[in-house]
C-alpha cells in the first residue's frame, strides 16, 4: 500500500455528566486526509484544504501526532499528509481530534498495522497535548474505536468502547462564535461539593447502564451535568433556549458538547433527530451568526477507509 484516504470523524466529548471521561463517535461529520508514504523519512503536510491551519509539522496536531507515532514504529520511509477540513477548528466537535486520531491511523496502516486502533490513542493524545495544553482522549478515543469510549484512567491509559443503542441519533447545532478552549475552561470553579459529585457520579453511572441495556429514557435522565454547565453554558448564545426547544422537541437529552459552542441532543431515531434540529433551527433563526446543524447516526467503527 503506498497511500490511504480516510474519512476522519467529528466527536461529542464531555455527555453533559461525562465531563472530561466520555465521548461518542459522529457518522456522518468529519474531514478527510490522503496519508502517502515517500522515500525521505519524517513527515510532511503536504496541503490543508477547508481551513487555514498551520502546515508546519510542529504546528499542527496531524503532525505532532505523527512524529509521536513515528518516533515508536521507526519507519525505514516516511509520509506526506494532505487534510480535507470540514470540521471548522474550536467548534467544540473534535477538529483537532479528526486529524490527531487520522495521522496515527494512516501511519500504521501504511506501516502494515502494527498497532491495534486502542494503542494508538496514546499516540493521537499526543497531538491533541498541542491544541489543548493537556493529552486527553475524550475525542481521540472515540474517533479511533467508534461508538462511545470511557476513558476510566489516564495512569494507567485504560479506555472502555462501549457499542452505541441501535437508534441513537446526535443533532449538533454549531454557532460560529469564538469561544475559546482556555476560556470555557477558565469558567470553571475548581470545587466541587459532596452533593455535586454524588449526583454527577450517579448520572454518570445511569448514562452507562443505559448504554449498555439500550434503556433510552435512562440515558435521557442521566444527561445532566452538575460540573460545568451552569458556568459555560453562560458564554454560548441561546443556550437555555435550544436545549428547552430540544427536549420540546423530544430530545432524550443534551448539553455542551466538548468545550462549546456546539450544543448537542440525544435522540430515539432519525426521524426524532430531525425534529430537534429543526427545533434548534428555529430558535437560531433570527440570530447574528452562522450556525451549522448536523444530524447524524452514532458511528460503531470509528475512522473509516475510503476508496
Ligand atoms: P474542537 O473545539 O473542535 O475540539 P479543538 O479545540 O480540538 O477544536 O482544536 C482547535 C485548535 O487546534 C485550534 O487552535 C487549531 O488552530 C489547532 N489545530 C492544529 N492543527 C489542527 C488540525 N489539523 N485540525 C484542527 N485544529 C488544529
């Protein structure tokens, strides 16, 4: 094989209750990467197309996931990365991710798998290290393996998969404001009380059960997150207003996905799913910015190969 295209897809990290453990795969969102090998050794971006990122190695997640790979495997070729970016960069659905999680997955096909897609999380961590300040795996995880992925440690790295409800369906609305990762996080309050955390651990323990036994009004009733939402809630627009027309709607749940602005909803089904986004839609509809609406099946598989 001298070269592999892939379709590299968009995540929902946090789950409202999840916050900083959880995430699930999207289907049907996501970017596109061409990874070939070449004679000279290292790594190269060869061009981005769809955004205005840096195509210095050590500037972009792709790359410095890359080079953490490489620096394993010890390759006697190396590889030139082209990026087909349709996940706008800060949308709070995993950009960096895609390409983080892509790179690796490219590289050890290329390098004939040596790797399993759970080993190679850490290597995509790497890059994610670059865009956030820290390596976490909440949308690395679930990129590379599909469905949902648990992230029960980091020392040890220990990632559970858990397989998606056979109907479950994610609308994401994406306000194309700035919201800034260091922002959303500064909001937070460090502390938080016994009676917080003993409802966010029984939320968060209701949420896998219900993932588990397909019990969607259990997943819905355990969509609550004690931690971070009254807080950065506060910087997105509208934010009370498309979660109620969700639930109107007849969403099973939704919250903040990732870091924000992206809002999200869990559904029973597409049809439902599409009720929620046109919800959604007509909360925005008079708003002064843009926003992108997605409905999407929940992806089992994760990255995928492309002819
Ligand atoms: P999201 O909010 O969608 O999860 P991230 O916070 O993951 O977005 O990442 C966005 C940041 O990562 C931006 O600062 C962007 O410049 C940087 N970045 C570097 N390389 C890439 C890349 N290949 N794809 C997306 N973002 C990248």
């Amino acid at each position: 094989m001298k070269q592999i295209k892939i379709f590299c897809p968009a995540t929902i990290a946090n789950l409202s209750c999840g916050f900083d453990v959880l995430g699930v795969c999207l289907d049907n969102v996501g970017d596109e990467m061409i990874i070939a090998k070449t004679e000279e050794k290292g790594v190269r971006i060869k061009a981005i197309i769809g955004a205005d990122l840096p195509l210095e190695v050590e500037k972009n997640v792709a790359g410095v996931a890359a080079l953490a790979l490489i620096e394993k495997l010890q390759p006697d070729f190396g590889f030139e990365i082209t990026i087909y970016k349709n996940i706008k960069a800060g949308s709070g659905i995993g950009s960096s991710a895609a390409s983080s999680a892509g790179a690796v997955y490219g590289i050890n096909a290329l390098c004939g798998s040596p790797l399993s897609n759970k080993e190679l999380i850490y290597y995509a961590m790497q890059g994610e290290a670059l865009a956030s300040g820290a390596p976490h795996a909440d949308n690395v995880a679930p990129a590379l393996l599909g469905g949902f992925a648990f992230i029960h440690s980091y020392e040890p790295l220990n990632i559970v998969h858990i397989d998606a409800p056979e109907e479950l369906y994610a609308t994401v609305i994406h306000p194309q404001i700035e919201l800034k990762t260091k922002d959303a996080r500064s909001v937070l309050k460090q502390t938080v009380t016994l009676k917080q955390a003993i409802k966010q651990c029984g939320n968060l323990g209701g949420l896998i059960c219900g993932l588990y036994t397909s019990d969607y009004e259990l997943i819905g009733n355990s969509l609550h997150d004690e931690f971070v939402e009254p807080k950065r809630s506060l910087l997105i627009p509208n934010y009370a207003q498309l979660k109620q027309a969700a639930y109107d709607a007849g969403a099973l749940g939704g919250g903040i996905s990732g870091a924000g602005p992206s809002v999200f909803a869990l559904s029973r089904g597409k049809e439902a799913a599409e009720k929620v986004a046109q919800a959604m839609r007509e909360v925005v509809k008079d708003a002064d910015y843009e926003c992108d609406i997605h409905v999407s099946p929940i992806n089992s598989q994760g990255i995928k190969v492309l002819p």
